[in-house]
C-alpha cells in the first residue's frame, strides 16, 4: 500500500458512515472541516470502482485527536472501527454462509483465525494491504508491513485505533466472545518497522 493507493469507494463509504455513527452528526462534519474534507459529507458511492484514496484515513484520524483530544479521539477511532465491521458485514454474505456452516464445529482459537484470514485476505485483495496473520504462544498477531490507518503520521504512541477496533468486532463475530482484546503492541507512526497488533481471546 502506498500513500497514492485508492480502495473502493464503498470501504470508504463504510468508514464514512461509520465515523457519522460514532460521533453523531455535528461531530462528523465538524472532524470532516478540520480535516479539510467537507466533500465527503455526501458520502462516497456505493461501488467497488478505486475511487477513494488511502491518504484521506490518516488526516481523518488526526483530525480527531485534534478535535476531540489524543485519549478521547482515540477510542472514537476504536468504535470507528468496530461500526465499520458491522455496516460492512451484510455485504459478505458468503462469509456468514461458511460461518453458520463451520464455525459451530471448530475451537474457539481456530475461528478467530478464519475470522481475521478473511478479513486480511478482503483488505490485501482490494486495498493493495499486506496484511499477515501470525500466531505466537497462545495469541493471534495482526501484522501490517505497511498500514494505512497511520501512513505519514507521527505520534509517540501507537495511533491505528481504527484497525484495531475492525479486529477486534471481527473476532468477536467471529468466535462469540465479548473477552477478545486487541492491542497495537508496534505502530510505524510511533516510530516501528510496521505496525503489529496482538489479539488475546480471554475467558
Ligand atoms: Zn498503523
């Protein structure tokens, strides 16, 4: 992924819509003027034409640090992240099919891993990620070589909320279990070769 990538103009759409939910309406327009975005108010077209460019995520999040505070626009981000899954969900009806089907047969552990293997397989193969996921002791790691949640950022912490709440309600759909706990553990932004996040099932 490079900072002239575009993705679908439905991801967008669904971030876009996503963020609405999170902040309400006047939050909304207010992070989209400070984030010099105003336009997309109107929301991005409901199709799967390259349209939406990967660098707008970014501004948008730092705008949201900027207007509500690093802590509180963070966790924003975080709900961002995890209404994205929810709104993007229906549309991967095959996805629930298999889940109906399989997911009732296989460990906990084994679920959660299907659950983020769609996930990176969907964002590799329409957002140019190179998103990998890993298992090491008795976790799941998310890993982005590059990541364009933070892409051009700076911060002395890591920043990619966002994608972190995505993972998050996706492996709480995925195995049932509200216990899951997702932390950024390595971010490019606050100064690491990529940004890695390991998820816990708990319980
Ligand atoms: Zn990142």
């Amino acid at each position: 992924m490079t900072a002239e990538t575009h993705i679908p103009n439905r991801f967008g759409r669904f971030l876009i819509l996503a963020l609405e939910q999170s902040l309400g309406t006047p939050g909304f327009q207010a992070v989209l003027g400070r984030a010099g975005l105003r336009h997309l108010a109107a929301y991005p077209a409901d199709n799967l034409e390259r349209g939406f460019p990967v660098n707008l995520i970014p501004r948008l999040m730092a705008a949201l640090e900027e207007m509500y505070g690093v802590g509180k626009g963070r966790e924003m981000a975080f709900q961002t992240g995890r209404a994205c899954f929810r709104l993007g969900m229906p549309g991967f009806g095959f996805l629930i099919d298999l889940a109906d089907l399989l997911f009732p047969l296989l460990p906990t552990r084994t679920r959660a891993r299907v659950g983020l293997e769609t996930l990176a397989e969907m964002l590799n193969r329409f957002a140019d990620g190179d998103i990998r996921v890993l298992r090491e002791g008795d976790h799941l790691v998310w890993v982005m070589d590059s990541c364009g949640v933070c892409a051009g950022r700076a911060t002395t912490a890591p920043c990619c909320h966002l994608m972190a709440g995505l993972v998050q309600e996706t492996v709480q759909w995925a195995t049932g279990k509200d216990s899951v706990k997702v932390t950024e553990v390595v971010c490019a932004a606050a100064g690491g070769p990529r940004c890695e996040m390991e998820i816990e099932l708990g319980g």
